[in-house]
C-alpha cells in the first residue's frame, strides 16, 4: 500500500507541478511530492501521512475540479499514518520495530 500511495503521490505532485499554477499551489504540489518520498522511504510515517492526509484534503474541498484523486490520496495517507511505517522502513532500522502483544483476558 505504502508504495502504491508514493508513486501516486509524487506523480500528482509532479503532474501539479508541470501545470504551471501560481506559487501557492505549486508550494502544495511539491510539499506532496516529498511527502511521497518520504512515505516511500518510510522516514517519519505518522507525520508525513498525516499532512498528506490535510494537504489532499484541503485541496479536494478548496479547488474546483474532480475532488475524487485528492479524497483519495488524503485518505490513503490517513492509513499510512495510522499503520505505521512497517517493518522494511527507515523508521524500523532507526527506532526499532513496534510489536504489540495482546494477551488473553484469563492469564
């Protein structure tokens, strides 16, 4: 999943880019492609996720156009940032892999 939402996420990034908007948009589309690299990387999971989650978000419901792509996106990166970065991530090798237990109730 990780992978799938970094490529979509540098490509609209890029693809935002290559359109030619105003500073403030394109500020937006290269804060998204970065964050694409960074989920890719796994660097900073929860905290990239969730300001893609806010950036797609705000830009599904402050622009006119399709909302769909963006709706998508922002809530793909609200599941990164809720999952976590995984075991084969940046994250994993610099803070360790976060293992819970769930015991059962009688012991």
């Amino acid at each position: 999943m990780r992978l799938v939402a970094c490529i979509a996420l540098v490509d609209h990034g890029i693809t935002g880019l290559r359109s030619g908007t105003q500073f403030e948009p394109a500020l937006l589309h290269l804060l998204v492609a970065i964050a694409g690299i960074f989920l890719l990387a796994g660097l900073w999971t929860p905290m990239v996720g969730a300001l893609v989650a806010v950036i797609e978000w705000w830009n599904a419901f402050s622009q006119s156009g399709d909302p769909w792509t963006p709706i998508l996106m922002g809530t793909l990166g609200a599941a990164l940032a809720v999952l976590g970065p995984g075991a084969w991530s940046a994250d994993a090798r610099l803070f360790g892999w976060k293992r819970i237990d769930i015991r059962d109730r009688h012991s």
